[in-house]
C-alpha cells in the first residue's frame, strides 16, 4: 500500500502539469490551484509514508519497481527507494515546495504567465521527486535531466528580458557539461559492475572490489562532474549567480533549496562508491568543496545584488556540504543541506518580500531602515541570518558544527580552518547586507515608501522561520545516521568505521565556530551599521574589485574560452567542408561533374515527358548491362 | 498470411497512386493534393496492419514473397521483413503523408509533385523489402529518380546545382556498389542477401571471392577488402559519413520542405539500412580489418557535424548538419557492433543494446528531424523565405504554440529524457562505452556541442525581446497544427514507452548478435 502511496506523490506533480497544459492554460488562478493542490497533497502523503517507515524500524520500506526497458538480458526499471535518505529529502522538496507554491500566489499575482509559471513548478518537482526517489542510476539520470529542463524553463521564464534568456541557456549548458561527465560515470561503473540498481551495486561492489578499485577514481569523479554541475562547484560555478534572473520564489525553491542540492544528495546516494579503499576521488571532492565555500563566501562579501549576495552565499553553502561529503561525512552533508533548505528558501522568500516591497529593486545601497516599513520580513530574515551565520540554539550552528567537527575527527585540519574561516565571512556579508537593508535611513524614494507584503507571503516565512530555528533539535541528524550508520555495519569494514565516527559534540569546533561568527558579527557591525556606502573598497583596493568582479571567472569563460572555442569551432568545421570540397574530393569528381552537368544541361529540354522517358531509358540500360552479364 | 502477397501491395499502390497523378491534367490542383495524400494514407494504413501482424518474438523473416524471375542469372522477387524492415516501412509510412502536408501549397504541376512522392515512396518500401539484390538495386535507383527531380523542379534558388551535386555524389556511390555486387555475382553465383550473408558470417565470402577471382596480383585481403570498399562507398555516401558528406547540406537547404522531409527522414536510413543488413553481415571480416580508421570516421563525423551545425547561419543548414551528427551515432553503434569480442555472454548484452540503440535512432531520428524542417517550413512560409537564425527573436511572444511544439522537437533531438531521441543514444552509448570506450567518449563532446547549437536556436529564435518585424506574425493554424502534434504525440509515447518498437525490433537484434558472435 505504501508503494502505492509512493508512486502517487511522484506523479501528482506530472498530473498537475498535464492538466494545466491541456486544460486550464487559460485559466489562471484554476491553474494555480490544482498545482498547489498537488503539492501539498504531494506533502501530505510523504508525511504519511514518513511516519509509517520511522514506525517501521526498518532500513527501508519494500522497493516497488516497473520494468522499463529490457533489450536481451539487460532490463531497466523505474523503481522507488523509500529510505531516510529519500524520505527526507521528498519532506524537503513537498514541504519547503508547498510554502513555496503558496507565497508564488502572491508574488506572481499579476504576471501574465501565471499559468505556465505554476505549470513550469509543478514539473519541476514532479523530476526533484523523481531524482530523489529512483533506486538507480538510469532513473536518477533521466530526472536529472528533467530538472535540468525545468530549471531552463524556469530561469527563462521571463524569456522576453535578454539577460533570461542569456541566463537560462548558460545554465541549462553549463550543467549538461556535467551531466556528460556523470553519464560517463554511470556508464563506466554500470561496464564494471553490471548494475544500475543501488542496491545491486551495493551488494554486487564487495564481490567485485577487484575490478572495481583500478577505475574507482575516474568512475568517483566522473560521477562527481554531475553534482558539479548541479550543486554548481567550482569550476562549473558560473551559472548559478546568473539563475537569479528567475523569478525569486524560484530562486528559494530551485537555486536554493532544492535542485542544487541534488548534487549533494546524489553524492551521498552513491558514497559507496566513492568511498572505496585506494580512491582518490574524496580528496578530489572534499578540496573543490572547500574551495567553492571559500571562493564563493569571498565573492559573496562585495556583492551589491541582494539576491546574487544569496546566491554566492547558496554557492558557498554547497561547497560547505560537498566538503562534508568529500571528508566521508555524508550524514553531516545531508543533516546541512535540510536545515539550509530551510533557512535560505526562508532568505530568498524574504528577499523576495524586500523587492516586492522596493517595486523590483534589487540594489541593497538602494534600501535601508526597512525593518520599520515591513517587520514581518524583518524579523524572520533575521532568523534566517542568524540560522545561517550558525547561532546557538539556531538550526545552522548543529549542522555547520557537525561539518566542522567532521573535518577535525577525519584530520582535515587545513579544511577544517578554512571551514571556520568560511563561517566568519559568511556571518560578515550576511549581517552587512542585514545592515543596510533593515536599518540606518532610506537611501532611496522606493525604500521610503516600501510596504509589507501581503499575508499570503509573510506566512510562509513565519513557517519557516519556526523551522530554521527548532531544525537542530528535531532529530534530522538521528534520521540521516539511520541511513548510513546501519549500511556501514553489514558491509565492508573501513567504511563502517568512518561513518560510525560518533558526533559526539566537538568542543574545539563548536568553540571555534562560534568564535568566528562573533569575529564576523563584530566586523559587519563596526562597517555597516551606519554607513551610506560601502567602506570596503577603499580599504581593500584590488582585492576588494577582484571580489566584486567574481574574481573575474564570468569574465575568463565568457570573453576568453567560450568565444575562442566558437570561433575555433567555426573555423575548423568550414576548413574541413573547404578542405575536402576544394581538396581531394571534388578536384577528382568535379570532372565527373562537369561532364554530367553539361550533359544534363544538353538534355534539359524542360519537358518532363523526357525525363520520364529518360528514366526508363536508363532504367533499361542498367537492366540490359546486367542482364546480358 | 502467405496467401496476401501484401509487401508487394504495399509497393505497388503508391506506385499506381504516382501513374495516375501524372495522368492528371494539371488544372485539378485539388484533386492531385488530395489523391496523393489518399494514397500515402492507405500506404500508412497498409504498414500499420503489417505492423499489428508482425510476429515480435519470431526471428524469422516474415511476409516473404519468392518468386522465380529470370533464374538464369540468380534473379528472384523476393522480399520479407525482419523488425529492421518492418521498423523502416512504418517510418517510411509516417513520414510520406506529413511530408505531402507539409507540401499542400505548392501550386506549380502539384499532381507531378505528388506523383513524384509516390514514386519516391514506393521506391523506399521496395528498398526496405527487397532481399534479392537484383529488385533491391532497382528500388534503391528509383528512389534516387523522383528525388532528384524534386530538388530540381520546385527547389530553391540554387536547386539546379543543388540537384546535379545530389545526382552525381549518390550515383557514384551507386555505381561503384553495382560494379562490386557484379563481382560477388560473378564468384557467388547469387544476389539473394539471405544466402550471401550466411556465407559472410562463415568466412567463406572471401576465400570464394579469392578463389574466382584472382585478379591483379591482389593479396587475400586485399581482393574482399577493394569489393567491400565499393559498397561501403554507395552506403557512406548515402547515410552520410565523413568525407562524403558535402552533398548534404547544400541538397536539404534548397530541396523543397516536403522533399528535404522525405530525404531526412527515411532517405538517410537508406544508407544505414545498407550497413545493417548487407555490409555488416557480408563483410564482417573487412569491417573488423579497417575498424579503426572507420571508428575515426565515426566520430569525425559526429564531432565535426556538430560543430559545423553550430557554425551555420541559415535554419535549415543548421538542421541538415545535424542531421548527419545524428545519424553518426548511428555509424559509431553499428562499428562498436562489429567489433571482434568473441561469445562471451556480457558482450552480446552490449551488443544487443547498441544495435537496438542504432534502429531506435533510425527511427527517432527519422521523426524529429521531418519536423524540424517542417516547422522551419512554417516559419518560412511566414516570413517570405527568410530563415536566417538572427532574423528573428522573440517569436514565443507571437507564436507561442509554433515555439511550443517545434520546442519539443528540438528538446526531442537534443536527447531529452522523456522524449524520443534520449532513448536511442543512450543506448548505443551505453552499448558502445565498453566496447569502444575512446570513440565513445569523444563523442559525448558531439551531444554537448548539439546541445549548444540547438539552445542558441531557441535563444535567438524564441527568446529574447520580440524583433518588431514580426509583431504580425500568426501563430500555427489549425490545419499546420493537425500536421505536426500526431508526430509530437508519437515522440512522447516512443520516449515515455520505448518498448512498444523494441518488442518489435528486439528478436531481429538478438539474431543478429548471434550471427556475429565468432
């Protein structure tokens, strides 16, 4: 029965987008409606689904699967796992999904395209369902391109604006650079292995550790190209910052919450196969992760766009989570991504709030002394500040601990500092952008008059401010160690023991990480709390210009690599055509072809009646030649 | 099933469908449209009874005619499908009628145009039937003849040029299979392709080819591998690969929208249904011999078409590279295929899917791409011609249900899950990874590449603010929407149900794994 359940979450989402692409595309609110409908039917049922499996004391509830595809002895299903891992993550996606929809009602309210957005959102969670809940590798790939597609929709929705269009096309590619990566992956370890079911290859990988270990390395990486790609790791950073010319509330549920932690979350699906004895490609994961977290916090600090400072913030979160993941700490991995979809879907509705109240203004030296104008908006982006700065009791500080004492207790000392030095950044450009868009004096007429947004919007943010702050204490961590404490013990050893490391409370990380935020609060305070402008720049000189030009990597890729490669394309594909036409193809057939275009020529008489009796002619003579041999 | 002869039904009614048109008097413009489409819609109606009667799980031939012709000399009617066949009749009789829609306005001797099509069509079922390669080679000519008086009656403005280069490549490359098969002839002392094929899969091909014709001095390679070479030419050329790929793009950008339709869509099959069923078998040996250099050429070609797609200014040249990258993967599956791996049971797995990929691709790609050039069709019928990728913008601000679907075609060829093209190039990737793991790899840059050009399409074309230019322009009218959503439809179903043309494909594949399995 539960599987029953389970294939119905997945597909109310679709059913919601083929009813309002066939039926009520012309019917704007009906449209809104039967998507938020499924959504939080959608979260209804997980919740349902959820509290029978902790009732279960099982790992993971019965597998329900359909075949797909079979070609000679290979099969392929479509199946569902229902296990903490994905349990947790379809409450995330339908939870965070719902409020989400719902605050969309208001926001979009008067856009022409309200249909197609809330058609558009419903897609978009019908593939996140799908990555989330497939029990292989096949299924995980084609709803990855799924939400891949969404995305594009989604960031494009505004598709008039060129920046969109620039934007969602960037993305869209960008992530099917990865994607190739991944598929190769796949592709390698399904050649290797001989299966695309997770459980499979979980069982089938202690008998054939042999063949595995030699390509353990190229396949980890391979696999990891896809969350670079989606979670938007350094190198394949770029698109993300630029997804925020969607709308916002998509920016909170899709560039924040949700798809690009799908990375994450995919990488802690398949850490069986990363984690392997004589792999190399952790290491490789755990640096870029630090180093996206860093590069991101650094870029994040001199950024004038309240929603791009979120999204390097995004950006930098998820190099905190795929760090977690490289140091063999998928449980803390997953534990932050929960309380931060939480905390930055509340951030970006609240932006979003804030722009909404600015009549589309997203320049922060533009705003100022809103908190008196809308008190709603500020105070729970206040919490989700403090959440995300990794305040004591907020959601943040547990999970941002568990990360930093993952890197102590796996002897990652050098990401382990740049761990806490990352916490300092984050808590100083969060709390300068909190400075000059809730207090000191209206810098602009629009923030002079700004108002509160409607109910519809501010509720949302209430709820999830309530959950940014109990979200350490709610037993996420305990869930998450469910899923991969008990794996570690049935299989092999080192594994076990890496992952059963207790979290047990780490004074030195907990000390630290608190220290930094006060360093961090300090900081922002003594700069921002009552300046007109941004004091940063004079004191920082280049460094302070090298931040707010992203360190120039937008620039590299897109003067510099992608023109060179056009142009390269350009050119060596007409030099090819050139080349044989002109070279040694047609110097040798041109003859030939002179020759019977001039005979054509004197048999063109323009009658068809000659051609006709031309073409039998022909036909003839072959048959003669033929037949007389 | 024997008493009704119907595979020569199915060839002979366009065939009377093409003589009565052109007895037409060219004042019934109508009548001629309206004949024409009768007739490709009893073909469409006629493949669809014979796909319902097909037998999936028989790895027979199936519906065989034979007939004694002229014995002296081997030649016999003889035709039958296996799931290869029967996959091609069926595209061949989906895409005949919407290629005639898509030509509805043409006012120019339409009752030739339509008759031309007929021909064209009947030639392509005889193609796709025929297993004698005496009927088969007469087909496979007939094909060529209306075809290129398409291109040059009511092409475009360079159609003249565009028709003698089409002409001249494809009939050298004729010329050159015929002289070859005149030389098995000669060893054998057969065309039917079912026996050639056995005496391909035992070697003995060769060593009778050394044996009777020991000409020249030529080595026991060499001999089968010049024989060989001469089919293989007629078919690269066909498909197709490069370097013999210049013809293309010139030919498809001033054909006609409903020829370049037919040409896309089943007459570059032509080529990689020569491949599958006569080079494969015949010349396994001499395919494993040179596989290296054909692997090159593979990926050259879905690499290099890839780029020179993104590289094209004009729609319909843009299509027409991409064309020849998609049908690329189709060569990389079918060279993978042959690959020498001995009998062990994991490779015929890969073995299986690559093949089945490469026919899914025929089919699918054989569906996407007539649609594309069907809606460039549209949108040149709108813009007086014009089709040039920076002439517009904005369009989905105008013609929201013409982005909308022709959307989904360009999605479709971009490999989207969910849609048709995904299936197919997943599995011959997925086949072809273990068994040619370079060539493989370096193709993945070719899918990434066709998603840039492709997105750029929709970028300029779609998005972006509206090109004022076009404020007026309409959206799709009822009758162009009828044309085009059977076949959108169709790329869904093949894309969410892939099964439904594997369940009739899948026995053919796993024959042909185990006749290669040495």
């Amino acid at each position: 029965m539960f599987e029953n359940l389970a294939w119905l979450i997945l597909f109310l989402p679709l059913l919601s987008v083929a009813a309002i692409t066939l039926f009520t595309r012309s019917k704007p609110r009906a449209s809104a409606q039967i998507s938020i409908f499924a959504v939080i039917a959608a979260f209804v049922l997980s919740l349902i689904v959820f509290v029978f499996f902790r009732g279960s004391e099982t790992n993971s509830l019965p597998q329900a699967s359909v075949p797909w595809l079979w070609v000679g002895d290979f099969k392929a299903d479509i199946g569902l796992r229902l296990d903490a891992l994905s349990l947790g993550m379809m409450l995330i996606v339908t939870g965070v999904g719902s409020l989400i929809h719902i605050y969309s009602w208001g926001y979009m309210k008067d856009d022409p395209g309200f249909a197609r957005y809330f058609a558009s959102l419903s897609l978009f969670t019908f593939s996140m369902l799908g990555i989330v809940m497939a029990d292989n590798f096949l299924m995980m790939f084609i709803f990855w391109e799924l939400v891949g597609i969404s995305s594009y929709l989604l960031i494009g929705f505004w598709y008039e604006k060129a920046s969109a269009a620039d934007a969602c096309k960037k993305a869209f590619l960008t992530n099917r650079i990865g994607d190739f990566g991944f598929l190769l992956g796949i592709l390698m370890v399904w050649a290797v292995l001989g299966s695309l079911n997770f459980q499979d290859l979980e069982i089938r990988l202690v008998p054939h550790m042999k063949d595995y270990a030699p390509v353990a390395t190229a396949a980890g990486l391979l696999i990891f190209c896809g969350a670079m790609g989606k979670s938007a790791q350094f190198p394949l950073h770029v698109w993300l910052p630029d997804a925020m010319e969607g709308p916002t509330p998509v920016s909170a549920l899709i560039h924040a919450a949700t798809m690009v932690a799908a990375g994450v979350y995919m990488l802690c699906r398949v850490f069986f196969l990363l984690n392997v004895p004589g792999s190399h490609a952790l290491e490789v994961i755990a640096w870029i992760g630090g180093f996206t977290a860093l590069l991101a916090a650094l870029i994040a600090v001199q950024q004038n766009d309240i929603k791009r400072i979120l999204a390097y913030s995004t950006l930098s979160q998820l190099g905190y989570m795929v760090m977690s993941v490289g140091m063999s700490g998928p449980t803390a991995a997953m534990y932050h991504l929960t309380t931060h979809a939480f905390f930055k879907a509340l951030l970006f509705l609240g932006a979003g709030s804030v722009i909404y109240a600015m009549h589309h203004e997203q320049n922060i030296w533009r705003m100022g002394a809103l908190k008196k104008k809308a008190p709603a908006t500020y105070w729970t982006f206040m919490v989700g500040t403090l959440a995300l700065s990794g305040v004591w009791p907020l959601s943040g500080f547990y999970s941002k601990d568990s990360i930093l004492a993952q890197a102590l207790e796996t002897n990652h000392i050098a990401l382990f500092v740049l761990g806490v030095f990352v916490a300092l950044l984050t808590t100083f450009y969060m709390f300068r952008l909190v400075f000059v868009v809730f207090f000191g004096g209206a810098r602009s007429e629009a923030a002079d008059h700004a108002h509160e947004s409607p109910d519809v919007m501010t509720w949302p943010l209430r709820i999830l401010a309530v959950m940014s702050i109990i979200g350490g204490v709610m037993g996420i961590e305990g869930l998450y160690t469910k899923q991969f404490a008990p794996n570690a013990e049935g299989h092999a050893a080192g594994f076990g023991q890496q992952l059963l490391a207790p979290f047990s409370h780490s004074p030195l990380a907990a000390y630290l990480g608190l220290f930094a935020v006060i360093m961090g609060l300090g900081a922002a305070y003594a700069l921002y709390s009552r300046s007109l402008f941004d004091p940063l720049p004079e004191k920082l000189g280049w460094l302070s210009r090298a931040m707010r030009n992203r360190f120039y990597f937008d620039e590299l890729y897109e003067r510099v690599i992608i023109p060179f490669t056009q142009e390269a394309l350009a050119k060596f594909a007409n030099a090819i055509d050139r080349w044989i036409i002109s070279g040694f193809m047609v110097r040798g057939a041109s003859g030939t072809t002179d020759l019977v275009g001039r005979a054509l020529r004197l048999l063109q008489t323009g009658s068809l009646q000659t051609y006709a009796f031309l073409l039998v002619a022909g036909v003839a003579l072959v048959l003669y030649l033929v037949l007389l041999r | 099933m024997n008493s009704l002869p119907i595979l020569s039904i199915l060839t002979i009614v366009p065939l009377i469908g093409a003589v009565m048109l052109i007895g037409l008097d060219s004042q019934s413009k109508r009548l001629a449209r309206g004949l024409g489409l009768a007739f490709s819609l009893a073909g469409l109606a006629l493949a669809a009874w014979l796909w319902k009667a097909f037998d999936g799980n028989s790895p027979d031939l199936q519906f065989v005619e034979r007939h004694a012709w002229i014995p002296s000399i081997g030649a016999e009617y003889f035709v039958g499908v296996d799931g290869l066949g029967l996959l091609m009749v069926l595209l061949t009789a989906l895409v005949t009628p919407i290629a005639m829609l898509a030509s509805w306005r043409i006012e120019d001797k339409p009752q030739i145009y339509f008759s031309m099509m007929l021909l064209l069509q009947a030639g392509l079922f005889g193609t796709f039937t025929a297993l004698n390669f005496f009927h088969w080679f007469i087909f496979w000519e007939l094909s060529l003849v209306p075809a290129f008086f398409l291109i040059k009656l009511w092409g475009g403005p360079n159609r003249s040029a565009a028709a003698t280069q089409f002409f001249v490549y494809t009939m050298v490359g004729s010329v050159a299979m015929l002289l070859s098969f005149l030389a098995i002839y000669w060893a054998v002392g057969t065309f039917d392709f079912i026996q050639l094929a056995e005496k391909g899969h035992n070697g003995d091909l060769a060593s009778i080819l050394n044996v009777k014709l020991g000409w020249y001095n030529l080595s026991r390679n060499q001999l089968p591998l010049i024989i060989f070479a001469g089919i293989f030419l007629g078919f690269a050329v066909k498909v197709p690969l490069i370097p013999f790929h210049t013809w293309l793009p010139m030919t498809y950008a001033e054909a006609p929208t409903g020829t370049t339709m037919m040409l896309t869509g089943v007459m570059s099959k032509m080529g990689v249904y020569g491949f599958i069923r006569i080079l494969m078998p015949l010349f396994p040996e001499q395919m494993r011999m040179i596989l290296t250099p054909l692997l090159w050429l593979a990926v050259a070609t879905i690499v290099f078409s890839a780029c020179a797609a993104f590289a094209q200014k004009d729609l319909k040249r843009v299509f027409a590279y991409s064309s020849i990258n998609h049908l690329g993967y189709c060569m990389l599956g079918i060279f993978a295929f042959v690959k020498f791996t001995g009998s062990e049971p994991p490779w015929s797995t890969e073995k299986a899917a690559v093949l089945n990929g490469v026919m899914l691709q025929m089919f699918n790609h054989g569906l996407t791409a007539p649609i594309l050039f069907c809606f460039i069709g549209f949108l040149e019928q709108r813009s007086g011609g014009l089709r040039g990728l920076d002439q517009f913008g904005g369009l989905r601000k105008v013609a929201p249900v013409f982005c909308g679907l022709m959307g989904v075609s360009i999605f479709a060829s971009l490999g989207l899950p969910g849609l048709n093209g995904f299936i197919g190039e997943f599995l011959i990737f997925k086949g072809a990874f273990p068994l040619v793991t370079w060539a493989t790899a370096l193709s993945v840059i070719g899918l990434l590449v066709t998603a840039i050009f492709l997105l750029t399409v929709i970028q300029r074309v779609f998005n972006g603010p509206l090109n004022g230019k076009w404020a007026s322009l309409a959206d799709l009218s009822w009758r162009e929407r009828l044309i085009v959503l059977p076949a959108t439809a169709l790329m869904f179903l093949v894309g969410i149900y892939p099964q439904l043309l594997i369940g009739k494909i899948n026995t053919t594949v796993m024959q042909m794994v185990d006749q290669l399995k040495f």
